[in-house]
C-alpha cells in the first residue's frame, strides 16, 4: 500500500546532535562531580531517553534514581541554552523533507529526546516543514520501543499501519517499528553500527537520505 505517512526519530537520524548531548551530559557530571565521558562513549549511550543516558553515564557505584534526576536538573537548563552550537542536519535530511512534502507526503516526528528539546530543535533546524506531529518523551509516556508514540501519530494523521513508513537509525527504532506493526527504513550514519539494524531485519538499510525517496513514493 502507498505510504502517506512518514515517521522519522530524530536523534542520529535527522540530526547529529551527539555533540551537543555529549557537551551538556559532561556539564551535568562535572555539576555532580564525576568524570567526564568521551563523545564516543556518549554516542554509545543515546537512544533510550535522557535518564538512561544519564544512567549509563554516571559510575558505578552512583547509577541512583537520585543522581539521575540530579543529572536531569543540571542537563536540561544547559542543552536547552547550548543544544544547537553543535548540532546540525544530516546531509539529505533537509531536502528530504522539503521533496517529501512537496510530494503531498504527511511528516511527524517521534523521539525518544524530551519533547521541549524535541520540538525546539525541529522547529530551529525544518522551519519550512509542516509536520502532523513533532512527540517526544513525557512524564508517563511509556518511550520507544514502546509503539506508543507510533499509535498516537497514527491517530492523529489518521492512517492506516499499512501507510506508514518509520524511519531510524538504531535497534531501538527498529523494534518500536516491529512494535507498531510498520515497516522500517534503518539509515546507517547515526549513532548505531549496521549490524545492530541488520538484527531486526527492517524492509531497507539506507547509506544515504536520498535513498528514502523512492521508498516512500513507490
């Protein structure tokens, strides 16, 4: 069936934001008075939400619910200020977009990055994207790879499972596909080595973005 809905994570997929977390997670450790974590090591740790970065972040023995909230206080003040110094779009993400709305295709957003950060980085980097949705995580919205986040855009752009295409870049993503009973594009130059995506055996692996434009359109 024709795709009419196309669901991108953001994270490693249409940003590469690793620079900007890696800055403000060293700033909340240095807050804490912990070691700092390489951008390398950071990179290896998104992809479930900031209080499992933070969780992953801290040493033993200080991976505390208390510590990670005290990690969350000093982190978001800081990446809310400084999250677009080293961010930028992926090569292609951006026309991407601009050719997927052209072509009459719907666009939403589901992250698994706290939703003021989520939607304040969509709306800095797409200006001229007209997206259905822009979710990211919430107090008490379970995070992917729940399909949650999935069924809620699917009900707001009122379409069918068949007629969604979910774009990511890590196992994550490709199980909350699995989860939500869509098909998957995992795309290569985020923060997850293609193995991982090779494991969930999505529909398509991509090398690069204009790779996704004849999958949404066929």
């Amino acid at each position: 069936m024709m795709k009419r809905l196309v669901i991108f994570d953001l994270d490693g997929t249409l940003l590469n934001t690793v620079g900007d977390i890696a800055a403000a997670t060293n700033h909340a450790l240095e807050t804490l008075g912990h070691p700092t974590r390489t951008v390398e090591e950071i990179k290896s740790f998104v992809g479930n939400g900031i209080n499992k970065l933070f969780e992953r972040a801290l040493p033993e023995p200080h991976k505390t619910e208390e510590n990670v909230l005290r990690m969350r206080a000093a982190f978001i003040p800081y990446y809310n200020e400084h999250g677009t110094e080293k961010t930028a779009p992926f090569p292609g993400t951006a026309t991407l977009l601009e050719q997927l709305q052209t072509e009459g295709k719907l666009l939403a957003v589901a992250s698994n990055k706290y939703e003021q950060a989520t939607q304040s980085l969509v709306a800095h980097y797409f200006p001229t994207i007209h997206f259905v949705a822009v979710l990211g995580q919430r107090e008490g919205i379970a995070v992917k790879p729940d399909p949650y986040i999935v069924e809620e855009i699917r009900s707001l752009a009122k379409v069918e499972r068949e007629e969604i295409l979910y774009v990511g870049d890590s196992g994550v993503d490709m199980q909350t596909a699995i989860n939500a009973q869509v098909e998957a594009v995992g795309v290569t130059w985020g923060c997850r080595p293609r193995q991982e995506l090779q494991k969930f055996n999505p529909r398509w692996i991509v090398d690069d973005a204009a790779e996704i434009l004849p999958i949404a359109l066929r």
